[in-house]
C-alpha cells in the first residue's frame, strides 16, 4: 500500500508542473501528448488506494481481504493503462526531438529542477516510464503476499482470483503493445528502400513469395477456402471509399483554381483588347474603370482565393492522403499473413506442420487484423471530419471571393448599355450573337464551314430556290401591242414612260422580260431593299422588276396628236351621218380604250358599232398623274399580288401579305418534313408573318427565316425581348 501511496504522488507531482492551469506552458512542447491519459491512471490509483485502506484499516488480520480490490478495478486499469503503454514509444521519440531544440531542453530542464525539489527524480523519462512498470508489477507484488498467505485466511482464494485478473490486464497490455511494434515494423520495411528490400532477398523469401502467390491464386479461383473477416472488411470498404473521396476532391479542387486562374488571365488579354481598340479614340471612363477593376482582381482577390485554398483544404487533405499510404500498407501486410496461415492450416492438416509454426502465423494475422479493427474506424472517423472542415472552407473560400467580385464589380453592372437589356444579359448576348454569326454566314467570302447550322439550312433552302426558279417563265415574251402603248400613255405621267433599249429575259420569280422597243411605266425606282438598280414597272400586261440600265427616255414629244395616241384606229375620210355609218365604208370594230384585244377583221361582219345617233365619237379619256404616296402605297400591294397565276403554290407564300412581322428565335431546332414546313436551327432568328395556318390552327406558325418561307411549330418560338 505504501508503493501504490508513492507512486500516486509521482503522478501528482508531474500533472502539477506539467498540466496544471497554472503551470509554465511552452508553445512549442505538447504536453497532451507527452503525459497522455496521465490524470486517467492517476484517477485509477487513487480509486485502488482507497479501496485497499478501506480493506486494511479497522479490521483484524483474518478479516483483510484485498484480492477483491484487484478484482473489481481490473477492467478500469486495462482502459487506463493499455492506451499510454500503447503510446509510451511515441513519447520517448518525442522527447529525443524535443532534447534537440536549445529551448525547449531548456524549459524541460526548469521543470525537472522543480520536481526535484519535492522528490527524487532522475530525468523526465524516468517519470513517464513509472506507469508502464507499474501495471506489470501487480501480478508480482500479488504472488508475493499469495506466498506469503496462509491457505486457511480468507483472502486467499481472493489473492489468487486478483493475479489472475492482474495476468490478464497485463497480457492485453503487452498484446496491445506487440501490436503496435509489429505494425511499425511492417511500416518500417515497406518504407525501405529498393536497396535495402534486394539485399534481404533470399531463398526463403522468395520461397515465401511464392507460397503467397500461389496462395492468392486458389483463393480468388475458389480452389481453397480463405479465412474471413466481416468485420473487417466492412471497415476496410469504408477506408478505401473515403480515400478515393479525398483523392477526388484535392483533384478536382486543384483542376478549380487552374480554371479561375486561366478565366482571370483570358480577362486580362481581353482588357488589354479593349485599350487598344479605344487607344487612338477618346478616353473612356468606362474603359478605365474595368481595367481598374480587373487590376484588382488580378492582383488582390485572386491571390487571396488561392491562397486560402491552399492552405485551408489542398495542403491538408494532400498530407491526409500521404497518412493514407500507412494503413494501405498495414492492410497489404495482413492479407500476406492471412496467406502465410491459411497455407500453414492446409499444410497442417496434409503435411502435419509445426504447431509452433502455425501459431505463429496465427498471432501475426489476429494481431494485425485487431490492430486495424482498433485503428481504421477511428482513421476514418477523424479523416471524415477533416474533410468536412476542408469542403466547408473551400465554399466559404468560394463565398468571400464571389462576394468580393460582386461588390467591385457592381458599379459596372448600372452601365445604361446594360440596364436597357433587362436582367438576363447572357441570352440577350446569346440571340444576338447567333443572330450575326448567321448574318456573317451569309456573305460570300465566308468559307463553307463556318457556321454548320446555317450552311444546312441554306442548302435546304437553296433547293426549293431552284424548284422556284424551274418554274421562272424564260420564253421570250409577245411583242407589245399598241392598244396597250395607249393605255400606258393614259395611265402614267411623261416622265414616268421609258423605252426598252434591248431585250431582257426575267432570272427571277419577280422579274419581268421585255422586248427592245416595248414601253413601260416605271411605279418605283427601286426594289423592297432598296436597291436602285432594279425598278418596278408596268408594261400594261404585267408588272415586275428590271434592272434600270435597260430602259431610257422615249425621244417622242410629250404632247402628241390624238392620232398618234391612236395608230391603230382607222379614222373614216367622211363624217359619220345621223343613222350611222355604211358597212361598206368600214369593216373595223375598235376595242375599247384600256383593252388588250387587236382590230379584227372578218368577211361575215357586216354591220360596224357606231355611236349613238346625234353623237360623235369622243376622244379616249386621259387618267391624271399618280402621286409619289400613291405610288408607294401601290408597289406594296404590287409586290403582293399574284400576278402570274399559273405558277406553283410556292410562290403564293412567297407573296403572302403579312398579319404581323414580329422577331422570334428558335427555342430548338427544326427540321421540315416536306416543302410546306420551314427548317430551323437552335437559335436562329425569324420573322412571324402570320400566328396561324390557313386551317387557322395556332400550333403553326407561318414564319421567314432569311428569306424562305414556310410554317413552323409556334411551341419551338420564343419571343425576342
């Protein structure tokens, strides 16, 4: 009792210098580490100290029983001491690296001194070393007083049931402890060398080797059986799981910041773009002002970002995958020993191995497999949390660098060229964008090639351009008559009348042929886009466009007799009489003035229409002048109207006078089915001309797309803001 009353007082001592609130610290010694479960033990001894006084004191010889003390504090001293032995070789290393810094020996030293003022102490490793030697020596100390016992007292069935029970806490000690020395001395030969590993090869070693492998291979071909654990192998998934995890997710983060740190190096050339646009052109404000913010971002909250990311979750979790390759290799070495059993329990039964060789075999794989059963759920436990830590730091690293981003950059989004868009900016850009990536396509330098979508819609588009065109009427034209010289004479003002200086052959649906010689009346000098060069013209029959090198001034007078304006109507040499005129004088029928029809002759006709009695024939009625608004106005209905109608109902769309013209883009793309239906691509922009069918169904829409025509799905069209 006396030993168990010192060796509590060493304790005490220790935890006064070292962990007590108002001890000298050291902010480079960890005490925690150094001194473990310390107050644990104490707390254990001072329990058996009590119990033992209770038991002694008071009492007579026969009536001290101490055995049980022993007994009912076994399975506390086992959870009190196993874990500090388990550690004492970690301490001892701990301190060898302590004793070489110059001041942390020094401040070990100060607090040895004050020990040493209250007892005897020879150095700090003797002190730690005292509960290791003290668990082993209560299975001696109880044999001792057993010896020393009678065999009729009372406590000594008591004494031997307390060995026992001390036996067993100091075996589980050195179980625990054997344990972890074969652990690190696994991890110490898998850290060697290749060297090293070739110079240990011998025969019995690569006999090993072999036996191993031979025994993988009827083991995963299910020619022998394999020894199993559950238990362990639940852990063991769960090990490899998060540490494919960790592996992951320091990839991925890494992959991250490359990625933000090549946007903010595109952003900068794209700055250094725009100064040189505006470089010969006035300072802008705004120009500076996103150089500025740009500047900031390069040189302050990105360095910031990456900075916290590094240390707050890749050097970590980098660290926490090197600790990875430690209990990789242990689970490596105790498949090996699983192996080396399972062959020696196969040979034993065929061979009649060694019993020595096959428990050996035995306690390396038990030992092995219990240590990884005791270790792997905590490895995981603390690994998790640490990774948890980790994605938590990198979304708030995320978080500040978003923020920081926003509030610099916000003065740039109340620009008035951003405001007037509305608040999805990106599909704003996103319609325009494609709106003149298509317009570009379009040119004629642009190269096959370059935008797919619309070269696949211009050949579909192309082929029902050359339908159209087959059905172009190319015959040359009937030479124009002079009834409708007449009528072009009335129905246009002088200077509106021009000549056909040489004959033309239409080259398109809206073209008209003409003839040299043929008169027309011009109704627009310039077709719908307002080119020019092409006119809009009537030459009495028809109406469409020329180009306007083919048509010149006549080099008539503008003031011309009624006989010029009339050639072709014979005019009798005697006035018409009261009763009208002789067949025999004339045989001609004039057409009315604005007809197409020719003087005809004919041998039956004997009576001539003639004005009524007591009239004489009056001159052909002059229409006035049209003015230039009407004339606008007519060539937009002229452009409309159907003016050949024996052509295919193609043209008939073509020419289809619009409900509406509102700007829609294809939500998707479309592909038509037959000639009536309109191809579009995702994004393309049209023009809806009418919001349903001729059915009026208002699934389909009649839309244009860049000059073709034809229905469309209304569900595949989303409005443009």
């Amino acid at each position: 009792m006396q030993t168990e009353k010192d060796f509590l007082q060493g304790l005490s001592l220790c935890m006064e210098v070292f962990i007590d609130p108002g001890a000298e610290k050291h902010p480079e010694v960890d005490t925690d580490l150094l001194l473990g479960n310390m107050e644990d033990i104490a707390d254990v001894s001072q329990r058996l100290l009590t119990q033992l006084e209770a038991a002694i004191q008071g009492k007579e010889f026969d009536q001290q029983v101490i055995g049980m003390c022993f007994m009912t504090l076994a399975d506390d001293m086992k959870n009190a001491y196993a874990p500090y032995c388990r550690n004492h070789d970690s301490v001892i290393t701990l301190i060898e690296k302590y004793k070489e810094e110059p001041s942390i020996s020094a401040f070990l030293q100060s607090q040895l001194d004050k020990l040493r003022e209250k007892c005897v102490v020879f150095d700090l490793e003797a002190i730690l070393i005292k509960p290791v030697q003290r668990i082993l020596k209560y299975p001696l100390l109880l044999n001792e007083l057993f010896k020393s016992t009678e065999d009729d007292h009372p406590d000594k069935p008591e004494i031997l049931a307390g060995i026992n029970a001390m036996t067993d806490v100091a075996t589980a000690i050195n179980e625990y402890k054997r344990r972890k020395d074969l652990v690190y001395k696994y991890k110490k030969e898998t850290d060697a060398s290749f060297g090293d590993k070739l110079a240990k090869l011998s025969f019995h070693t690569i006999k090993k080797k072999g036996s191993r492998f031979k025994g993988r291979l009827t083991t995963n071909l299910g020619f022998s059986p394999q020894t199993r654990d559950e238990n362990f192998e639940n852990e063991e998934t769960r090990f490899r799981q998060l540490e494919k995890i960790v592996k992951i997710f320091v990839r991925d983060v890494q992959t991250f910041t490359t990625q933000i740190q090549d946007s903010v190096s595109y952003h900068e050339n794209l700055v250094a773009d725009i100064i040189d646009f505006y470089d010969d052109k006035q300072q802008s404000p705004t120009v500076q002002q996103f150089q500025q913010a740009q500047q900031k971002i390069d040189n302050t909250f990105l360095p910031e970002f990456l900075e916290n990311v590094s240390v707050l979750v890749v050097s970590p979790l980098t660290k926490l995958t090197q600790m990875f390759d430690g209990p990789t290799k242990v689970i490596q070495k105790r498949y090996d020993k699983l192996l080396d059993y399972d062959n020696l329990l196969r040979k034993g039964k065929d061979e009649k191995a060694t019993e020595k060789s096959l428990s050996k075999a035995k306690q390396d794989y038990e030992a092995l497999n219990a240590q990884l059963l005791d270790e792997l759920p905590k490895l995981y436990s603390l690994s998790l949390s640490l990774l948890q830590d980790c994605v938590t730091s990198f979304v708030r690293a995320q978080q500040e660098y978003a923020n920081s981003l926003f509030l610099h950059m916000s003065d740039m989004l109340d620009l008035p060229s951003l405001l007037t868009h509305g608040e999805n900016v990106v599909e704003m850009f996103n319609i325009q964008h494609v709106a003149m990536v298509d317009r570009l396509s379009m040119l004629s330098f642009i190269p096959k090639g370059f935008n797919p979508k619309v070269d696949a819609a211009v050949k579909s588009g192309d082929k029902k351009l050359s339908k159209r065109q087959s059905l172009i009427n190319t015959d040359t034209p009937n030479p124009q008559l002079d009834s409708q010289r007449v009528f072009l004479r009335q129905r246009y003002s002088p200077d509106q009348l021009f000549r056909v200086a040489q004959t033309y052959t239409a080259i398109d649906m809206m073209d008209l042929s003409l003839q040299e010689g043929d008169l027309v009346g011009v109704v627009m000098k310039k077709d719908p886009m307002g080119n020019r060069e092409r006119w809009f013209v009537d030459n009495a029959t028809t109406k469409g466009f020329v180009p306007s090198h083919i048509l010149q001034l006549p080099n008539s007078s503008p003031q011309q007799s009624h006989s010029q304006l009339y050639p072709s109507i014979s005019q009798p040499d005697v006035p018409s009489s009261p009763i009208g005129v002789s067949p025999q004088n004339s045989n001609v029928t004039p057409s009315p003035i604005g007809q197409y029809s020719s003087a005809t002759s004919s041998p039956q006709n004997t009576h001539q229409t003639s004005s009524p009695i007591g009239q004489t024939q009056k001159s052909p009625k002059i229409v006035p002048p049209i003015g230039e608004d009407e004339l606008s106005e007519e060539l937009d209905e002229m452009l409309n109207e159907d003016m050949t109608p024996d052509i295919s109902s193609d043209y008939s769309r073509d020419s289809y006078i619009p409900e509406c013209e509102e700007f829609y883009y294809a939500e998707y793309a479309f592909d038509a089915r037959n000639s009536n239906e309109m191809t579009m691509f995702e994004g393309q922009v049209v023009t809806v001309l009418a919001k349903h069918d001729e059915e009026q169904n208002t699934d389909w829409w009649y839309v244009d797309a860049d000059g073709h025509r034809g229905y469309a799905p209304a569900a595949y069209l989303k409005p443009m803001s």
